[in-house]
C-alpha cells in the first residue's frame, strides 16, 4: 500500500515538473484535457441552471422554455463544439509526437533532443533544397 501511494505521488511530481517545463520538451496538455472537459461541462450545467432561474424570474413561459428548449440546446451546443476544439488539439499534439517519433527513427533528431552522433551513412542529399 505504502508503495502505491508513493508511486502515485511521485506521478503528481513528474506532472507538476512537466507543467513547469519552460522548455517545452514534453505535451502536457494530453493529461489534462479530461479535467479541462469536466470543467467545461460543469460550468455549462452551472451557466444552465443560472440561465433557468433568470428566465423564471422573467416569466413562467419563458422559464419554462428556457428549461426544456433554449437551455438543453445551448448547452449541447456548446459542448460539442468544446468537445470539437479539444479533439482538434489532441490530434496535433499526436501528430507532433508521432512525427518527432518518425524523426527519431530515422535517425534525425526530435525537436527538444539532444543532437546524436550519425550512426551509419548519412542519407542522400535532397536536391529539392537548395
């Protein structure tokens, strides 16, 4: 048990130091994008029980549309395009990581890696760059 809990800390540690990197050498936004989309749902549900008291202040009819209507829609809305957004940005962090992967496996260097020694031949010259 005790190695469980120490393990876990020492998870929060390397986060915490990966949230502060100011080098920017590891995505960090991959393990956090689970808390920033319950975030964002729960401020659309508190916005949409705000939303339904102001309108039944206003007005029965308009509370009671507010409710069934204009609420629920603004609400789906909005979280599928949240949804949408972080989505987007996974794909491109993916895509960064799979192609600094591709790099490194060709033998080139990772942006943020430390240059390496070539190992065999060097590739051929690409004529398309002068």
């Amino acid at each position: 048990m005790f190695s469980t809990s120490l393990a876990s800390i020492q998870k929060v540690r390397a986060k915490m130091k990966a949230l502060f990197d100011l080098e920017f050498r590891k995505f960090v936004t991959p393990t956090i994008i689970k808390i920033l989309y319950i975030l964002i749902m729960a401020m659309l549900g508190v916005g949409y029980i705000i939303a339904v008291v102001a309108a039944f202040q206003a007005s029965a009819g308009f509370g009671i549309f507010t409710l069934l209507i204009l609420g629920p829609l603004f609400v789906l809305i909005y979280l599928a395009l949240a949804r949408a957004g972080l989505e987007s940005l996974i794909a491109q962090i993916r895509t960064a990581e799979n192609t600094a992967e591709l790099v490194r496996l060709a033998g080139g260097n990772a942006p943020g890696a430390a240059p390496q020694a070539p190992n065999g031949p060097t590739p051929p010259a690409n004529p398309y760059q002068q």
